[in-house]
C-alpha cells in the first residue's frame, strides 16, 4: 500500500513523495496487517547507530550527521557509544588486527536483533592497506549486513546503506534470529 507523505524540503512545504506503507487490508475506518509489519516498521525508523570509528571514515559520518544529509530523517539520530543501547553497529575506518577482538566484543555486547554496516574500503576489505597488520574486512570476524563502498564514501553513499539496513530490518522475520540458518551463521563466528 503506497500512501501519501508530505515533506518540507528546503521550505517548500507543497512537496509530495510516496512512502510504501506496510502491506495489510484497508477497509471503512479500519486498516488490519501483520505484527511482523508493524513491528518491523517501528524497527526500521527507530534505528540506534554505534560508530565504531577509527580513521577517516568516521569524518565522512561526522558530515552525514550534520544538518545538511541530517540522519534524523531516517529516525537515527541518537547515537549511541554503549553497545548494550544501540541496534546498529556502524564499522568505519581501517581495522588493525589487534583491534579486531574489540570489535566483536562490542557486537557481543550488543543485544539481538542487531545489524552490522561496515562502511568504506577498509572496514569492508581492508583497503588499501593490503598489510600483515591489517584485518582485511570485518566479515572475518563478525557478520555483516550490508557494505558501503568508496574510500571514503560520501554522506549520500551512507544514507544509501543506512536505507538498505532499513530494508533489511522491516522486512526481516520475527523468527529469522530463532532460525538455525542464524545459529549457523553465528557458530560460524564461534558465537553461541
Ligand atoms: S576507506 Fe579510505 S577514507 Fe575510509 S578509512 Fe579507509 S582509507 Fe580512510
């Protein structure tokens, strides 16, 4: 069901784009869908971002943060630095190998569901730094949901994985984090 949404973009407050609602019936007075639905869309526009940032790519998020690309759009604003309050972790920047059992301990600490973004060439495969110190993506160590390339790349290139993450967690399952299809992929991590 696509219904009419009404945006203020730069002051002109005639503006219509359309937003996909959840699916479900409409009737006289009354609209019925799935829990799964609801529930997900409440997931997805209340998404609480951890930046774990160690290089540049922290500063491209630092832009994507500020008024002009403004992450409050998509209902992410409230950046979190402890893992237990956060949903997202965001990975950005060149992860050493020392650092990477850090990395999963935050994402230990994290309680499901939980999403992982790695953004830029680092974080996704370890970039330029083709070096023994360093860890050559993340998705060595932790699972990962989507990657954002570039190096670095833009605050549009963010927003872009933020609304994949988004696509993800309304449309994910209720029963996905149950499933022993997940309890593969953890044990895959060694994560029980
Ligand atoms: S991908 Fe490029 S911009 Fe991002 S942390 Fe690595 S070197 Fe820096």
């Amino acid at each position: 069901m696509a219904r009419p949404v009404q945006y203020n973009i730069y002051g002109q407050t005639d503006v219509k784009l359309v937003k996909e609602g959840p699916e479900g019936h409409t009737g006289e007075g009354f609209f019925a869908t799935k829990l799964s639905e609801v529930v997900g869309l409440a997931r997805k526009n209340s998404i609480w971002p951890l930046p774990f940032a160690t290089s540049c790519c922290g500063i491209e998020f630092m832009a994507t943060m500020g008024a002009h690309y403004d992450l409050a759009r998509f209902g992410s604003e409230r950046v979190g630095f402890s893992p237990r309050q956060c949903d997202l972790l965001m990975v950005m920047g060149t992860i050493a190998k020392k650092m990477g059992p850090v990395v999963k301990q935050v994402y230990l600490q994290m309680a499901e569901p939980r999403w992982v973004l790695a953004m830029g060439a680092c974080a996704s495969s370890g970039g330029i730094f083709d070096t023994y110190s360093v860890l050559q993506g993340i998705d060595q160590i932790i699972p990962v949901d989507v990657y954002i390339p570039g190096c670095p790349p833009r605050p549009e290139a963010v927003l872009d994985g933020i609304m994949k993450i988004q696509d993800l967690v309304g449309k994910e399952s209720l029963r996905r984090r149950n499933s022993e299809k997940y309890k593969a992929l953890m044990e895959s991590y060694g994560i029980q």
